[in-house]
C-alpha cells in the first residue's frame, strides 16, 4: 500500500459524477475514460491503496497527458481540488531521473537568477522605480456575456486587502521566460502602471517546479520571490498569478487586468480605417484557478470590437512545459484553436500568459494567418491615452 501520495481529504472529495467530462480536453481528445478527470482520480486512488503498483505504465501516461487546464475544477459540484492532486501525482511520478529531461532543464535554468538577470537587461525587459500612478475609476467586475459553466467562480476583483492602483510597495513580477522572449511586455505594462516598481534582481516564482514534480522547490521559489518582492505583486502571466497566489495568499497577487481595470481606456483601437475586432485566449489557470476572467473582456471592449471565441475559456495547448513534452498532442488542441480563431474574422486574438502568446504566435505563424496573436499589456499601449481636460 502506497498511502502517502496524496492529500487523503482531498483526494475523497471526489463523487464520480461525470461533470468533468464534457469540460477535459484530453477526454474529448480520446473518449477514453482513463483520460477525463474522473478516471484519472480512480488511477490516483489505486495507487494509493496499492491496486497498481508505483510503476505502472497508465499511471506514467495519464499523469504526463493531462494538460493540467484545470477546467474541471470550476464544474465540479463536489470542489475536487484537481490540479493540487495532479502535482502530487508528478511528484510522485517524475521523481528523480523519472522527471523528463526538457522539464529538468528548464527548471535549472530559471533557478539561475542572474542569468534572469542578464537575459532581461539585454533584452531591455521592464525596470526601475514606481512612478506617480494615474488617476483611477473604481474596479470594473463586469462579468463577459457568456454563460459560464455549472459552478463556475464569478470573475471579481480581490478585496481592499489586495490593494490597487498607487498602493504603497507595489511591484511589476518580470517573469522568468517572459523577460528574455518578449520583453516587451514588462515594458508594456510597465508604461500602463508606471505606479509598479520593476526590479531586475527578482527570481523565478515556481511554477515550473510545481508543474513539473517539484511543488516543495515552487514553494521555496515563491517564497523567496516575495520576499524580493515586498507588498502586492502585479503579474502579466495568468500561470504564475495562480501559483504565486497559492503560496503567498490571494491578497498578495495581482494579475494585470485586474489592476489597471477601471482605469480611462482612451480612444479606440483602429485597424484599416475601423475599429479592430479582437478576440482573447483566457489563460487556464488565471480563469478556472484565480476565477479572473470579466476583467481582460471589459478592458478590450472599451477600445475594440470584441469577439467571443466558443473555446476561449478552454485550453491551447500550451500548459506550461506540455507543448514541449507532448508535442503531437498539443498541436492537435492548438491547430482546432487557430481554425475557431480564422473563422471569427478577428484582427487580433489577446492573450494574458506568456505560454499562450508562444503557443498561439507558433500556431498563427505556421498558418500564415492573418491574425496576430498579443499580450493584452501590449495592445492597450497601442491605444492613445485619454485626452486630458483643458
């Protein structure tokens, strides 16, 4: 008997009702039910009671072909944490030389804070002090038109606890892989919240361990990072907002759209003599984890045309290190996006995680699309600022 992967109450939520089915991608993928969350509890609980051994080939696949989305935590009636229990389930099974090897060396990369360091200085990521933050409108939580699913968080801002625009020791999170391959969305942000001070010493938050077999070392990360951090961190990926918030508490965490909303949107965004039509790309994490997804919706509507993808709150393919370990599959998710995203007839499809913005621009890119894919910081710095009152 195994008996100690797995949080016990955790892993007892679960009542195999089936509500997670329609929402698992891997499951519309195979049909098969060893792929849906519900069949990948029941793999979890036998290798906690010992039915499979720890080195069965099911629990190596399942474990490794889940993308980690999420998506089944908001349909859950039962609130089954998933995606704490899939992280125990990698500790367990990508344990020393188990762990793959992309996965291992991306995460001794971002450990080496000073080549962070170098990478974002040459890279000209953002940095330096906070500047005197802009008058503000009260946060916006208008939720988007769609209907979310059955027992979906409601997307709203935190409480005064998390602070906002112009509270004191407020700092921009340059992200790790964010900083050397595109940098220009710190500066992006930076210009929109000149407010966020941007030190370039700042190391990686952790969510590449966490994802990948190592939840002790993205504690360790994340601690540290707020502790190179003091007060509320803003962040502009969706990924590390939900980890760090895991960590450090939902009042120390800021995803971008939720501190610049409210905010004068200024004129409107103009492509070819109109005004643009953009869609956006949730960010799985910030949405089914950190229940943030009204926000980014409220800001594009009030400079664009905006378009409601059917599959925006679903996943891309991109799931941290997945396009990397399971290509074929994550090219499979991503070519279905990029044929909803040509038929919607948009100038530009809106991202608010760095992985989505690589996964999306590889995919656009390889078709010869017309449609560009952005981070959100970076469409709205294309917007000029409100004229101000004579």
């Amino acid at each position: 008997m195994t008996g100690d992967v797995f949080n016990p109450e955790q892993l007892s939520r679960c009542i195999s009702c089936g509500f997670c089915l329609p929402a698992c991608p891997t499951y519309a993928m195979t049909g098969d039910e060893a792929s849906s969350p519900r069949g990948r509890i029941t793999l979890m609980r036998a290798l906690q009671d010992g039915t499979l051994p720890p080195d069965d080939g099911t629990l190596a696949e399942q474990s490794s072909f889940c993308l980690g989305c999420r998506a089944c935590e908001p349909v859950c009636p039962a609130g089954v944490e998933y995606g704490s229990l899939l992280e125990q389930w990698r500790v367990h099974q990508w344990r020393g030389w188990r762990r793959p090897l992309v996965a291992r060396a991306l995460m001794l990369l971002v450990e080496q804070r000073w080549l962070l360091r170098l990478s974002g200085l040459a890279r000209r990521a953002a940095r330096g002090r906070a500047a005197t933050p802009p008058q503000t409108a009260p946060t916006s939580t208008t939720q988007a038109p769609t209907t979310p699913a059955p027992g979906a968080v409601s997307s709203a801002a935190p409480g005064p606890a998390a602070g906002g625009p112009g509270a004191p020791d407020a700092q921009l999170m340059l992200g790790c892989v964010e900083r050397g391959l595109f940098p220009a969305v710190s500066r992006a942000a930076h210009a929109l919240a000149p407010e966020l001070a941007a030190p370039t010493a700042q190391g990686c938050c952790g969510a590449l361990h966490a994802h990948n077999g190592d939840l002790a070392g993205g504690e360790r990360l994340a601690e540290r990072l707020g502790e190179d951090l003091p007060g509320t961190i803003v962040t502009t990926s969706g990924g590390c907002a939900a980890h760090l918030a895991s960590v450090l508490g939902r009042d120390r965490v800021r995803e971008l759209s939720t501190w610049i909303a409210g905010r004068p949107a200024g004129a409107e965004l103009r492509v070819a003599g109109r005004r643009a039509r953009v869609a956006l790309q949730d960010s799985c994490h910030l949405r089914n984890g950190l229940g943030v997804f009204a926000e980014p919706r409220t800001l594009l509507r009030q400079v664009a045309d905006y378009v409601e993808l059917p599959s925006a709150a679903t996943c891309c393919g991109a799931a941290g290190t997945y396009s990397l370990l399971r290509p074929k599959e994550s090219r499979r998710i991503l070519d279905a996006k990029i044929d909803e995203i040509e038929a919607a007839g948009v100038d530009l499809v809106v991202v608010v995680n760095p992985g989505c913005l690589r996964q999306l621009r590889t995919g656009l890119r390889r078709r010869r699309s017309a449609v560009r894919a952005v981070h959100l910081a970076e469409l709205l710095t294309r917007v000029e600022p409100p004229a101000r009152p004579a």
